[in-house]
C-alpha cells in the first residue's frame, strides 16, 4: 500500500463517526481486482479527496458499502488498520463462509422459462 497524501489517523477516526451500512452482517475480506490495471484510488468519502491507492492484489477488509449516484462504494480497512473508501466494483470479496462475492450489484439472467 502507498501512502499519497494526508494524515492516515485523523482520516481512521473520521471515517469511524460516519454511519455506514455493515457490509452483510459478516466479515469480508477482499482483493483489489481493478480491471483498468492502475492503482485503485482510497478517498476521504465516496467520491472524496483521493488519500491513498492500493495496488491490485492487496488485501482489505470491507467494513461498510454505502450507494452515491446509483454507484456502490465500500469503506475498507487495509491490512495496517487505514480506513477509506473505494469504488466496490473493483474488489473482490469472500465471506468468512467461503462464497466468492463480487462486490457490485449482480443483475439475474432471463430464465428463458
């Protein structure tokens, strides 16, 4: 993980005030599988000040999601315990159960019944 910008502590006790949904009720860890092959962008806030990037294959643990403009972010926590928030659909996560889960919304298939 490469630190860009900014206090890391200051931004960990931030985020903790903020109200976020718990993500499912379990805990997830996840990998950063960004498909542009650039570093993925940790912000203050969905769509915030960008304060750190996460290469792809890092490790991070989903700790909330919230939806802003139709979009699904999850507020994660690197392996050192920094908290930020990242675009879900570049992270894929699995559930302590062992289900593989792709962190964007997933829309069914037609049955064709």
């Amino acid at each position: 993980m490469r630190v860009r910008t900014g206090s890391i502590g200051i931004l960990s006790v931030a985020l903790s005030l903020m109200v976020v949904a718990p993500a499912a009720g379990q805990d997830v860890s996840c990998v950063v599988a960004d498909p542009t092959g650039t570093p993925l962008n940790v912000r203050t806030e969905p769509n915030g000040r960008i304060v750190m990037t996460l290469a792809n294959g890092s490790k991070v643990r989903r700790v909330g999601e919230r939806r802003q403009a139709g979009k699904g972010w999850a507020l994660v926590s690197s392996v050192a315990g920094e908290l930020g928030w990242v675009f879900a659909a570049y992270l894929d996560c699995v559930p302590v159960d062992g289900d593989l889960l792709k962190s964007a919304p997933m829309h069914p298939r037609p049955s064709g019944n």
